[in-house]
C-alpha cells in the first residue's frame, strides 16, 4: 500500500472528548506492549544513541507511552547502561504517565505540560522519537518537525507499527472488536471510565477502528519519508528510512536521522 491520503483522525480533533482519546491511547500502549510491536525498532534506536553518545530519549507525540516501557528496559540491557526517557505530547495523558512512571522507578519521567512537536523547548535534550504518531501531520507540518530538529541538531528517530498493508487493514477489521472486548478488563491502570466507554457507550471502539483505519491509510511509506528528509535544510545529517521487523504486529517503518560531520549526507531507503 504505497498510497497516502490526509484524512481525520477522531482523537485529533479538539472537541473529542479527553477521556475517550485517553481510553483509546490506554489500548493502544497495552497492544503495543503486549506484542512488542516496536522490538525490530531496537538496532535503530541503538544506533542513535551510540551515534550522539546519548542515554536519554525524549519522546514526542507519547500518547499514552505505547511500549516505551520495554523499549526503555531493552535498549538499557543492549548497551550495558541505564537508558532514561521523558514523555510529551500536546495533550499529556498525565494518568498513563504517572503509572509509567511508578513502574519504571522513576526511569521513565514526563513533562506535565503540553509540548508542541514543532518546537520543542531548548531544554528538553536527548535523542527525539515519535511511535505510532508521525502520520497524523500533513507532510508541510512534518517536514517542520524534522526541521525542528536539524535546527537544534537533535538526533530523531520516526516509527510507525505497521507494515502498511491491505491486510492489515482487513484484519483490523476483523479481529479488533473481539480484541477489544477482551483485552479491556487487563488495562492499567484501572479506570471505570474505560469499561464505560467501551461496553455501556461504545465510543472507544469505534474510535479505535476509526482512527486505526485511518492510520493505515495516513501512514508514510519510507520513499516519502526520506523525501520529507532531504527537504530539510542546515546541519548535515544521516538519514535512513526502510521497513524492518516480521510477523503479526511486529512490522515497524521508519526514519532516522543523526547529525554527519563530513561534507555529504548519506541516505539510505529500504523497503
């Protein structure tokens, strides 16, 4: 599926209600922490840490942290030493955070306050990503947040859990609603809201495939993103983008991007 089309995302919109984005968010951090969706993202998120001498991650976009917990715990047990990440996003999902950062010791912090991806304050260092999130912008915002990052010499990485494909889309369909109503009970933390909204006023699982649809279909294909890339101007910088990963919810796109202190940028697309 090499086609992208900018449609509307429910939990985007500033009139959605913030318990249901939250109770969709909630889902997906549990899908992506239960698969592992981001484990094949593991290499490159090393690289980018080895690449800057960097052990912090700030995270963009967080959602509700969506497998950054493992993610976090992994790339600690890869490099030998303790890897730190701060969560932020535009609507901080305080409660998820607050949990991640009680299970992770403190590993795992967050800033309270929204932080726009587009110009992310000077005191906020470390290595940059985004999960699952980059699709939602239109390529003109995009590109402003690689941007944002040259311009700060950021090392950045994007990932999206997913191959992009027609049969991931038929599959959301089918088996997604069993899923949910399964799986609802097991989020944590606990909240009443999220069994309301789910099986007295099904709001978050219309959203879910709403929004999931609508995902697949936003989603970056690498070409593009490394297309996004190259039009970014000032430091020169490493850039790669490609597919990796296999098998069900283990599929990751990506782009990477890391200052180069020689005279070229290197680019690299697979997949």
């Amino acid at each position: 599926m090499n086609i992208r089309l900018q449609l509307f995302e429910l939990e985007d919109q500033q009139w959605f209600p913030h318990v249901v984005r939250q109770g969709m968010q909630d889902y997906l951090r549990f899908m992506i922490s239960t698969l592992s969706t981001y484990e094949a993202a593991l290499p490159l998120l090393e690289e980018l840490l080895m690449k800057t001498q960097q052990q912090h991650i700030t995270d963009l976009c967080s959602g509700a942290g969506g497998g950054i917990a493992g993610i976090r715990a992994a790339l600690s047990k890869r490099m030998g030493v303790p890897v730190r990440v701060t969560l932020t996003d535009l609507y901080p999902n305080l409660d998820a955070y607050e949990y991640l950062y009680n299970e992770s010791k403190g590993t795992i912090t967050f800033v309270p306050e929204p932080v726009n991806a587009l110009a992310v304050p000077d005191q906020l260092h470390g290595v940059r990503t985004i999960f699952s999130s980059f699709h939602h912008f239109p390529p003109h915002i995009a590109q402003n947040i690689l941007q944002d990052a040259v311009d700060k010499k950021a090392a950045i990485g994007i990932f999206e859990g997913a191959k992009k494909s027609w049969t991931e889309l038929l599959l959301l369909w089918i088996t997604f609603p069993i899923v949910i109503i399964l799986v609802t009970p097991f989020i944590r933390p606990f909240k009443l809201s999220r069994l309301f909204f789910t099986y007295i006023i099904p709001l978050i699982p219309i959203g879910i495939l709403w929004d999931g649809t609508v995902s697949l279909l936003r989603i970056y294909p690498p070409k593009k993103l490394m297309s996004l890339a190259k039009q970014v101007k000032g430091a020169k910088y490493i850039w790669k983008a490609g597919r990796t990963g296999g098998g069900p919810g283990k599929h990751v796109i990506y782009l990477i991007g890391y200052p180069e202190g020689s005279e070229q940028v290197n680019e690299q697309v697979s997949g």
